[in-house]
C-alpha cells in the first residue's frame, strides 16, 4: 500500500512525462530551431511552475497560535486555576474556549485561501506579470507600468520583479 507522499511523488513523475512529452514532441514539429528552443524553454518553465505549486510546503502548514506548545509551567497554573473555579464558572469557560476554537478555525479557513490565492498570483507572475502585479496591487500604478515595461523589453527580469512585486520583497 502506497502513502499519500508515494502516491503524490507517483502522479508527479507521471504528469512530468506527459506533458514533456507533449511539449517538446510539439516543438520538435516545428522547423525554425530558434522558436523550437524558445517552445523548449517555455514548457520546461510551465513544467515547473504547475509542479512547485503543486509540492506540499512545510511553511503552508497550520500550527497553533503563538508558535508552539506552551510552557508547562503556565499549563499546570491554568489547570490549578480552572479546577478552583466552581461549576457554573467553568462551563462559562467552556463555552469562552469553544467560541474562541471556532473562531480559530475560521482565520485558519481564511488562511488557506490566502495562500492560494498567492500561489495563483505567482503562477500569473511567470507567465503574465503585469496581471499578477495589477491583481495584487489592485490598481493600476507605478508598479504596474513598471512590471509592463519590463516584461515588454525584457521578458525575464519581468517575471522577476513581478515576483518580487507580488511577494511583497519590494
């Protein structure tokens, strides 16, 4: 029986050797050597990109607020605290813990679609620049007409100040 990680790396490795095949078979069908290569270069970038979005990171993981576990010091003052605590008080709570547990998921729900959202805009970034940058930026400013020029004159350092852009190094 495969683990979910055998099973993903198995999928990976068959989805990188169908659309290499289907890419570089397709840019072989054409004669100019010059837009072969650049049919090459660009599905071996489109390769990677729909592969890194795909690889589970370890920074997406949830964890718990504040980072960690706590000190078991202040766990076993809280337990002394809340067995002191009469009856009514502690289903009061109880009741205080479960909204804030609900609440924390929701932000964790929220989360989650932010860091999609991020990857969608750093797919965009290398194959669209200006797009991304405009859908992160949300208006059409400086930034923009820079990542525009950019990419018109030189498509690479485009994509990279895009990315820089939409990741918020810049």
């Amino acid at each position: 029986m495969m683990t979910h990680g055998e099973t993903f790396t198995h999928l990976l490795i068959k989805y990188f050797r169908i659309s290499k095949f289907i890419c570089f078979n397709f840019a072989h069908s054409i004669v100019n050597p010059n837009i072969t290569l650049m049919k090459k270069i660009f599905c071996s970038l489109l390769i990677a990109a729909v592969s890194i979005s795909m690889i589970p990171l370890p920074a997406l993981a949830s964890s718990l607020p504040g980072g960690g576990e706590p000190d078991p010091g202040t766990v076993k003052a809280a337990l002394a605290e809340f067995k002191n605590l009469s009856k009514k008080e502690r289903k009061e709570r109880v009741k205080e813990v479960k909204k804030t547990w609900k609440l924390f998921k929701k932000e964790n729900k929220g989360d989650k679609s932010k860091k999609v959202d991020m990857v969608v805009l750093i797919i965009l970034a290398i194959l669209l620049p200006p797009l991304a940058v405009y859908l992160h930026q949300g208006e059409i400013n400086g930034k923009f007409w820079l990542s525009l020029l950019l990419w018109f004159l030189f498509i690479l350092p485009g994509v990279i100040y895009a990315l820089l852009v939409v990741t918020d190094s810049i």
